[in-house]
C-alpha cells in the first residue's frame, strides 16, 4: 500500500529556531505538494514541485520558508526562525500529472503538527 | 486569481438523511474536481472525483454533480450514516497549471 510519509509526526519548538519537516512522496509520482492546515484557513498551498523543479511558491512567506526537492523521493520544508504563528499541521501531498495525462488524485502525508511557543 | 468557495462551512444533519455541499470555482479552465474527506487527527483521502466532460458521477452513497456554465459543483450524501461525520473539502485544479486549490472546507455532523 503506497502511502506518502511525512516526519516528524509532531514538533514542539521554541520561537526562533529552524524547523524541518521532510516528505517521501509515492514512487513515480512527479509532483509534490506543500499545505499549511489551521482552523481559519482550511488547507492552504505553499508550495508545489513537479519534477523537481519548483513551479509555485507564491503561497509561502519567503523570508523564513524554503521549500526543496533535493532527489525524486525526498522534499523538505524549512521555517527559520519560527514564530508562534506558524503553528499548524503541514500537509505534503503527491500525485502524477502533466504530459498527456489528465491531472489526478493527490495522496496526502500523515501531515506534522508543528507548535512554536 | 484561482479561488473555490465552499458553503455551508458546518452542516448537521440527522441520520438517513440527505447532505449536499457546495461549491463554485473562478477558473473557467478547470477540469478536474476531487472531492476529500478528512476525519478528526487524519489525513484527508479522495472519495470521489469528476472531470468537466461529466456532468454526474455516483458511487454508492456518494454523488457529485458539475454544472461548467455556472461554475458549481456538488457533493450529494445520502442515507447519512454517523461515520460519515468528517470536514469535506472540495477542490479545483486544470491540465497544464497542476496546481489544486482547496474550498474552506465542510464540517458535517451526523446526528444519531
């Protein structure tokens, strides 16, 4: 059974420090994304990569997040510093699109809930 | 820019009967609209999906019904059971762009 895995499950951080979370996506699946789940917001998109390569960051606020695929089977998100409002549960996603393929289902990790006190 | 609206943002009904949820996309381009269930502490997890060249699509209990000129689309529940007590989530994504924009989401009680 083919899952996307997220780690770390939970994270309990100080306001300030670097923050990791990381992303296996399925194997073969070519696109990736990264969303930020909080009550007020639902699931809100940071970032995608297809192909590695990134296509849209324009959700993310760039002057403490980073978002990477540094091989097909990793993808990480970074905070740094962290601030209490960053706290939420960061969902990573794959699926398989483009070309002649018409786009589909996307799988979602088991998402980090990240708390910044 | 892209945007899907989701209404109603909590909904309780009784059990055995009927929940229909909504939704409305900006993007006229849109050609793929999956529907999410996310139960409390979970994942969410595709329960059904259309494409702009249906009109309706049903599997079992669960419905979902497109109209590309108004730019809605539908989730229809029937014989709600309490497991089906979830936030359901619609979205909206287009060939060439692969990006998926999710509604606010639908928290739905099943009242026993």
């Amino acid at each position: 059974d083919a899952r996307v895995t997220q780690t770390p499950r939970d994270k309990v951080t100080e306001m300030g420090q670097e923050v990791t979370m990381r992303c296996q996506p399925i194997l073969g699946h070519n696109t990736v994304f990264w969303y930020r789940q909080t009550m007020m917001q639902g699931l809100e998109l940071l970032a995608y990569f297809r192909n590695r390569a990134p296509l849209d960051d324009s959700g993310m606020p760039k002057d403490r997040f980073s978002a990477e695929m540094p091989d097909a089977t990793l993808a990480t998100l970074k905070i740094q510093p962290s601030e209490p409002r960053d706290s939420a549960v960061y969902f990573c996603a794959s699926g398989l699109t483009g070309g002649y393929r018409l786009n589909t289902e996307a799988f979602f990790g088991q998402g980090t809930r990240l708390t910044v006190v | 820019g892209e945007n899907v609206e989701q209404h109603p943002s909590t909904l309780s009904v009784q059990e055995g009967d009927s929940a229909v949820i909504k939704c409305t996309y900006s993007d006229s381009a849109s050609n793929y609209f999956p529907w999410y269930k996310q139960e409390l502490g979970k994942r969410p997890q595709l329960i059904i999906d259309i494409r702009s060249n249906v009109g309706e699509k049903k599997d079992q209990r669960i419905a979902v019904t497109l109209n590309k000129t108004a730019k809605h689309f539908s989730l229809h529940i029937t014989e709600t059971q309490p497991e089906d007590s979830a936030v359901y989530f619609c979205a909206a994504s287009k060939s060439g762009t692969y990006k998926y924009i999710f509604g606010t989401g639908t928290r739905l009680k099943v009242l026993a």
